[in-house]
C-alpha cells in the first residue's frame, strides 16, 4: 500500500473478497492477489496473495459470530500444503495443513456442508498469529484409474450416481451419474439402491426396477491438502478470477508431465499429441480447464495402445469437433427433410484431416 502515491494518511481500505490463490501465471500476481477498495469506487489489486491477519483486541467481535472462535493449544500438527510446482511460486506460511485433526466444541456449530455465504471461522494460535479456515473441494472416485485391470472396472464407480451426496446437500451438489457411452459402458452396472440418481436415459419415475449407473475412467479423488490447481465454479461464484482461469490447464498439464512416477507413458502422450492436434485458439473454450485435461488424459491413457481406439474418442471429443468444424454438422438428408428441402452438404473438414493430418497424410 505504501507504494500507492495517490493514497493519502488515514485513507480507507477495505478488503471485501478473500485473498485468491496462485493461478498458474508465472508472471502475473504468481504469489496469489487480494483485492482493496478505495475510496470513490476505485479498485486495486496487491500482488501479495494471503496477507496476514491479526484480531488481538478485537476477540469480542470474533466472539460474536455463530461459532466464535478457536484457540489452539500447541498440541496441533501443522504443515505447509504446496504441490512440488508451486512450492517455487508460493510465499512460506501464507497455507498451512492441520494434519492430525480438530477436537473442539466449536465443529458440532460449523455447517456439514460449507457454503460460499457461510460466516468465516477464525483461529489463534499460541504465538499470536491467526488463521482463517478454508473449506476444500473433496472430489469422490467414480469410476477406474488408468491403472486398473479391466476386470476391475466397475469396482470405484459411485453405487447411486451420487444420489446420496445430492440429496444431503439439497441438490446443490449434483448427481455424477455419467452419460453411458462407448468409452465408459464397461463401467455400467444396474443400481437398485433408493438414492439412486436418474440417468439420461431412465426417469425418475421409471426408476423402480433399477437405473444403470456408470462412471467415467480417470474420475478420481482429489488430495485435498494439495495446492489448489483447479478453479472450482459454482451457480453463485468461482474460486479464482476468470482472466487467469486459462492458466490451469498449463499447470496441471506441467505438474503431472515433469512429475509422475511414469515418464515414459508421459513422453509417448505428449508425442501422440504433436499428431492428434487441437488449438485452443480455434476453440470457443479457453476458461474449460477440464476438456483440455481430459483430451490429454485419454493420449495418456492410450500411450500404449491401440492408435484406431485414439482416433476413435478423439473423433467424439467436443474439442476436436469445435477445432475441425464438425460439431454441429448435419447431413444433406436430414437438411433435406426436416428443413424444408433445404440443399445442404455436411461438413466433410473433419473427414480430409483425419487421412490427411493424423493417418495417411498427402502422399500414399
């Protein structure tokens, strides 16, 4: 704030958002940022992420919100949370990890569920310094890894869809009872369980004999005392700003390829990839972390198979539609009956890149 010159003694600064974490940008706010208000409506940013904080002497406040606060003991095991990447980008002590858990009167008032709105649950520790919580995204496994056998494919698949989860939380977490396909059929199985949700192709209300429940390969939990890498958004907010939302793929891309234990598998992925191209400046979809990943993620998966099975998900991937124009496209049959007798040719870009850049290529 010093470094403000237009700020004068004794102007205001109101920090009404919490501090948001690293986002993969080497060069822009890479310790994290929070965000002042000024007076006259003006906003500016500290590129100093997780500020410290300190309540002493106005405990009473604190002592009024729904759950008060905690005063830790010393007994508490506290390590820094920082994934191998960045540990070179993060400040020291900006987040820290209790690892052996909380024993205190104050969890049986803190929501089971927490939420955006909720009010802040502060702490203190024996030297003086406070800590704020923050909640975690907890992922649940549904479906198999790229390591599991094939026999094994149902076996971490969600019994119910989520149903259970969805109906504790009020549907606000949604069921991830996924699409059956021909990628993940082998992860299908009939549930008769009541908290089953409904799939895409049985209602609710036909539901009563058993709904087929299927998973996704590589739906795996999280660690949640890892860094956060992904932005995790909801109806009512994101967890980081948008305009560096984009910068997760790049991180999760460079954490997992330098590394994983399975170096080779990597090298061959990213090979692959130099081959079954898509460019993110052809694709209306440069925030969707999450479908460039899992593109990456099925080259990974299918480093050392069969190359037929990598044309064939990468032909029904929305990425590779959106980049080679077919997404969307029609046939001049059905253009032709159903709009009017409208003359129309399907687009055939998809069809001459799949020999020309990932197959035969132009000289046979």
């Amino acid at each position: 704030l010093n470094e403000w010159e237009m700020l004068a003694d004794g102007t205001t600064v109101t920090f009404y958002d919490e501090p948001r974490p690293p986002s993969g940008d080497l060069f822009a706010y890479n310790q994290g940022r929070i965000e002042a208000h000024l007076s006259e409506d003006r906003d500016r940013f500290l590129a100093d992420g997780n500020l410290p904080i300190d309540f002493t002497g106005y405990e009473q406040y604190l002592s009024e919100l729904p759950h008060g606060y905690i005063t830790f003991d010393g007994t508490e095991i506290w390590d820094e949370t920082a994934s191998d990447l960045n540990k070179a980008l993060s400040r020291k002590d900006q987040e820290v990890l209790l690892r052996n858990g909380l024993n205190h009167p104050i969890c049986d008032l803190v929501p089971e569920f927490a939420s955006e709105s909720d009010a802040p649950l502060f702490g203190k520790l024996p030297d003086g310094t406070w800590l704020a919580w923050t909640p975690k995204v907890q992922l649940e496994t549904n479906g198999p890894s790229i390591n599991d056998v094939p026999g094994d494919m149902t076996s971490n698949v969600l019994s119910d869809g989520g149903g259970e989860w969805s109906v504790k939380t009020g549907e606000k977490l949604k069921c991830s009872n996924v699409a059956r396909s021909f990628s993940n059929e082998g992860t299908c199985f009939l549930s008769t369980e009541n908290t089953t949700c409904p799939s895409a192709e049985v209602n609710s209300a036909d539901a009563s004999a058993g709904v087929v429940v299927c998973g996704s390969v590589g739906e795996i939990a999280n660690d949640p005392s890892m860094h956060e890498t992904f932005a995790i958004e909801t109806e009512e907010a994101g967890s980081v700003f948008r305009d560096v939302i984009a910068n997760h793929k790049n991180t999760v891309w460079t954490e997992i390829a330098l590394f994983q234990p399975d170096q080779l598998r990597q090298r061959m992925a990213w090979a692959i990839a130099q081959i079954v191209t898509t460019v993110p400046e052809n694709i209306d979809a440069d925030d969707q972390a999450e479908l460039y990943v899992n593109f990456y993620d099925m080259l990974v998966r299918n480093a050392f198979g069969n190359y037929r099975d990598i044309l064939l998900e990468a032909s029904f991937s929305p990425l590779m539609g959106e980049h080679l124009t077919y997404r969307g496209s029609k046939s001049h049959a059905y253009e032709y009956h159903d709009k009017d007798k409208r003359l129309s040719r399907a687009d055939e870009n998809y069809a001459r890149e799949i020999m020309q850049l990932f197959t035969i290529g132009l000289v046979v």
